[in-house]
C-alpha cells in the first residue's frame, strides 16, 4: 500500500494551511498503516476517529472563517466538505462490517485531497489568506 504523499501541487501557498494538510495527510498515511496490519479493531477504530475529527475540526475553522470574512464560495465549499465526511463515515461503516479498506480509504481521500486542496482551497486562501489558528 503506498502511503498518500504530500506533493507542492497540493500547496494553497499559505504555511499554516499547508502544514494543517499535511497533518491530515499524515493521520490518513498512519490509518493505512494500522488497517494494513494486524492492529486490534479497536486501535484502527481509535485512528479512524482521530482523523474524522482532525478533518471535522479543520473543516470547523475553516467554514468559520469563511463565514466571518463572507467568502463567496461558501456554499459549494462546504458542500465539498460535507461529501469527504460523508464518504468517509461510509469508508468507517464498512471497516467495522469487513475490515477491508485500505485500498478504498487511501484511494478516496487522495483523490478528494488533491481535487479539494488544488480548487476550493487554494481559491479561498488566495482570496482570503490564512485562516486563525
């Protein structure tokens, strides 16, 4: 399983989003890690909530501060992070019906991550710049 790579076409040219990426990136490549072992259920359970709610959080800031600054995306961006929670709470419903999912994790959230980080994302914080910390 190759683990999801952070590559400079990812980069919506602010460091402190950039750096949040990565952090997610990192928790989706340790997830990965632990589906593809032979980790107890409960650990692999334990990451997959680890990351659903360091994307929810990420995704809280963000929506706040679009609200705050009235972005003109608002509605389309939060849409976009809306469908990546709710494939991802689908990826975490299967794992707990077959423990197979590796595959379909890394592959799905590449994809959305390169799509969301290039479009939605680079849009808002070239308009906006970084949102707080």
């Amino acid at each position: 399983m190759a683990a999801l790579e952070w590559k400079d076409s990812y980069s919506v040219g602010v460091a402190e989003v950039d750096h949040e990426h990565r952090e997610l990136i990192d928790l989706v490549n340790k997830l990965s890690v632990e589906l593809s072992s032979s980790s107890p259920k409960r650990d692999v359970e334990e990451i997959f909530g680890d990351l659903f709610r360091g994307i929810s959080a990420h995704f809280a800031l963000e929506e706040h501060f679009m609200r705050n600054r009235h972005y003109d995306q608002f509605a389309e961006h939060k849409a976009d992070h809306e469908r990546l929670l709710d494939e991802l709470r689908d990826i975490m419903d299967d794992h707990a019906a077959n423990d197979t999912m590796v595959d379909k994790l890394t592959a799905s959230l590449e994809s959305w991550f390169v799509q969301h980080f290039k479009t939605h994302d680079a849009r808002l914080h070239s308009r906006l710049g970084a949102h707080p910390h």
